[in-house]
C-alpha cells in the first residue's frame, strides 16, 4: 500500500496544482479571498486560484450585453479593450424578439448570423438569456420597469454581501470535510509514507480515512449543489463539479466550484462595492463612469444612448448608497503627473491625452499643493 501512495502522490500534487490554476480574462472579473473575509480582485493572466481549503474564488461576469425595450447590444467579440467596449461601430445590435430566439451552448450565447456573447460561466449565460426571453413575452409598454428592475438587481451591492453569507453558511457543514480531506491527503498520507512506510496498518488506516472523507465530502457538496440549484439562489455548473469530485486530490474544491457562480447575475462594480474596501472600490467606479461618459460623447443609435444613459443612472445610485461622489473619485497627484487611465489606472505625464494601451482619454488629475515650509 505505501508503495503504491508514494508512486501517486506526485500525481496526486500535479492535478492538485494544475486544477488551482486558472486563466482570467478580460471578460470576467474574479474575486478571491482567503479566508471569506478580506477580497481582492485578481488581475487578468495565469492566476493560482484556490490553493488552500478555505479560499473563495468568485467569478463575475464582465461587459455585460446592454437591453433597452427593443433591443440587445453585444459587446465585441473580438479584443475586448475599454475602447471598443464604449465604441457603436464595435459592438453587435440585436432585435429582442430575435434574441429571445437564441441559443445556449455551455458560456456562448449565439444569436444568429454570427453574433455571440460569451459569458464567464454556464450560469451566466443561462441567466441571461432567461432575462431576454422573458423580456420578450411582455407588452412593449411593460419591459422598460421589467428592465430597470433587472439593472437594480444586479447594481444591489448590499445583495451582494447577504448572497456570501448565506453561502457561507450553507456550505458551513461541508467545508471542514473538504478541510480533513485536504489535511489527510497532502499532510497524513505523505507523512505515513516517508516516516512510518514499514507500518502497513498505519498506512492502511489512514487510506480508509482518507477514501471515507472523499466519499462523503463529494457526496455532501453533490447534494449541496442540487438544494441551491433546487432553492434558485444559485446555477452550478454540475459537469464542471463532477470533474472536481471525481479525483480524491482535488473533491475538496466542490465549494469553489459552487462558489464560482455565486454573482452570476450580478455587475462587477456591484460585487467590488459589497465586498472591497473603499481604495479598491474607486479605481472601479472611476472606470464605470467614464466607460458612460465615453459611450454618451460617441453620439450612436438612440437605443445606444438610450441604454447607457440608464446605465449612469444606476452607477449614480450606487455612488449615493456607498457614500461617495464623483468629487471623490478624483485622482490627486503631483504636477510630474497629468492624467490617469480610468480603466487600467496607469499614470502618464503632462502632455498626454490618450492612455497607449487602453486607447480611452486620460482622466486630468488635481494637483496636490505642499505647503512652503519655509
């Protein structure tokens, strides 16, 4: 038996390893915490995500396709950059009552023609198209309230922070066995093999342990995951968990997978608000706002400006419910610093108008005066 953990242990490490590593794209934005408590936003690339037991990864899905009454307009499908994102040339429009037609394929969305929107998650993009097609069935003259009521759900910052501590507390019986699990795979196991590899008792004992633990651990978060999907409060992506389950080394991570999809339907400035301090709050809502104004300025259809004109409508409330005012969304820098990128946060000097990588207008920064000490 020790001879045959000590040959997959090092198998065992590799799944472990390769199943925390993720990719985050432009597409999404992932909030990870250690402990359930303190967040931070991933930035995009080859992240490990979900190393240790109690680590939350939450996922949300960015650049969200915009609804007005008649009609759906789709991000581009290509390089997503702050510029294009905010550009009516770049982006897709699509009818209602053809997107109500649309088609589900795992994250995609395709609508026809070629036009699709890929989302971060199959609970995304499930979500999602429920909202078109229910949006399609009403009367005209009803979808706009159906709409608003769509844009203030997923702007509920308070929401946000409710949804993670029912979550918590749902997978509360289920995270200590994936914790044991942890512990008796890479620390108890190991440690029979290396120290007491001639104890064939030992070795055995903590085998079977460790086999109840896994089967117990997969079964609870299996059926954890069919109560919150039964209950509505959350989508699971069940292939994804079974693969997870599956493999010993890995079961334990059941609850990241479920707590992937916890803000499926919700915005990121909206999860960030909940969750993040104030100093990570800002840089995302300074980007919002000008992502707006960018949109407004660059003139379009009226569906165009009619939908993000809603939008600033709805970042304006939530500036007034988190306490803060564009006034304080201003950036103080020094006079060496003339402008910030409101998307990606990278200062330039004076002179420049237009951030080189994300191709959007620098925000002018206020120069902080120091007093002559003199």
């Amino acid at each position: 038996m020790a001879g045959v953990i000590r040959e997959l242990l090092p198998f065992a490490v590799a799944l472990y390893l390769f199943d925390a590593l993720a990719w985050v794209t432009a597409r999404e934005v992932v909030v990870t915490s250690l402990t359930g408590t303190s967040f931070r936003i991933r930035r995009c690339g080859l992240n490990l995500l979900g190393l240790l037991p109690t680590t939350l990864d939450l996922r949300v899905c960015a650049n969200r396709p915009l609804v007005t009454p008649h009609t759906v307009i789709l991000p581009p499908t290509g390089p997503v950059t702050p510029a294009a994102l905010t550009d009516p040339a770049g982006c897709q429009f699509v009818d209602l009552s053809e997107a109500a037609k649309s088609v589900v394929d795992h994250t995609s969305i395709s609508f026809g023609g070629g036009k699709t929107w890929k989302a971060s998650s199959t609970a995304a993009a499930r979500s999602f198209h429920s909202f078109l097609v229910e949006l399609s069935r009403l009367p005209a003259e009803s979808r706009e309230a159906r709409i608003s009521e769509y844009y203030e759900n997923a702007f509920d910052h308070e929401a946000v922070a409710n949804r993670l501590e029912e979550f918590l507390g749902a997978v509360g019986p289920v995270q200590p066995l994936g914790d044991s699990l942890f512990f008796m795979v890479f620390l108890m196991l190991p440690g029979c093999v290396i120290f007491a590899p001639s104890d064939p008792v030992l070795v055995s004992g903590v085998s079977l342990i460790t086999g109840v633990l896994w089967a117990v651990t997969a079964a609870m978060t299996f059926r954890l995951a069919r109560r919150l999907a039964d209950q509505g409060g959350l989508r699971p992506d069940m292939t994804r968990l079974a693969t997870v389950l599956l493999p010993p080394p890995t079961a334990f991570r059941g609850v990241h997978v479920l707590a992937a999809g916890l803000f499926h339907d919700m915005e990121p400035v909206a999860v960030v608000a909940g969750l993040l301090p104030a100093d990570q709050l800002k840089p995302v809502l300074r980007a919002e706002i000008a992502a707006v104004s960018r949109a407004i300025e660059a003139g379009g259809t009226d569906d165009w400006q009619h939908a993000w004109s809603q939008r600033g409508k709805v970042l304006s409330r939530l500036l007034d419910c988190v306490d803060l005012s564009e006034r304080d969304l201003e950036v103080t820098a020094g006079a060496e610093v003339g402008g910030i990128c409101p998307a990606c946060s990278a200062s330039y000097r004076p002179g420049f108008g237009r951030c080189s990588d994300c191709a959007v207008a620098l925000i002018p920064t206020v120069h902080s005066t120091v007093p002559d000490s003199r």
